[in-house]
C-alpha cells in the first residue's frame, strides 16, 4: 500500500496556516475535497483504504475534508484539499479539488 502521511501533513499544516493568517470566517461553510480519476488496481484500493470513496457524479473517487478539521471555513478546508492534491500528483496520481458552500 502507498503512503499518504505527507498529503495528510500537507493538508493540515495548509488548513492551520490559513486560520493563522486569515481567522475562520463564520459566514463561509462549506466543504472541499480532493477528486482522483483513473486510478486502478493497488493505487485505487490504497485511495479506498484512507476513505476515498466512489463518486456520486462523474467518474472517479473523491475523498472530502482530507484535512480532517473541524472549521466550518470552506476556504480553509480548500487550501488543505489542494494541499493535498499537490502531493497526490506528485505521487503520480490525476487529482483535482472541488468545494461548495454549504
């Protein structure tokens, strides 16, 4: 199985920074997460064991909040889940980010 502890730090340490620098701001719930098309085999099952699960729409697997923070800021979850992608395509991996507002 791949190791995913440094798109883990990644995420966090980004989400922290950006609540250091810009505070929370309580009228931007929402969420973010990271989306992975194309991968197979042990690439996809090592996605499936850190909770990547299956796309509701589209192809793919998406795994939402990949920080793990408890904000409610949707920019903050964002810049972890880009955070987070940055390494899995460094890994090789073809991922993207998606947010919304809650």
């Amino acid at each position: 199985m791949l190791n995913f502890d440094n798109a883990y730090l990644a995420a966090v340490n980004a989400t922290n920074n950006y609540i250091a620098e810009n505070g929370e701001n309580p009228f931007g719930c929402g969420f973010a997460w990271v989306d992975v098309r194309g991968a197979r085999g042990k690439k996809l099952e090592s996605l499936k064991s850190i909770g990547f699960k299956k796309k509701h729409v589209g192809t793919g697997v998406s795994l939402w909040n990949p920080s793990g923070s408890m904000t409610q800021d949707m920019d903050a979850k964002y810049a972890g889940a880009v955070a987070f992608a940055d390494v899995l395509k460094q890994m090789g991996f073809d991922a993207s980010v998606g947010s919304r507002l809650d």
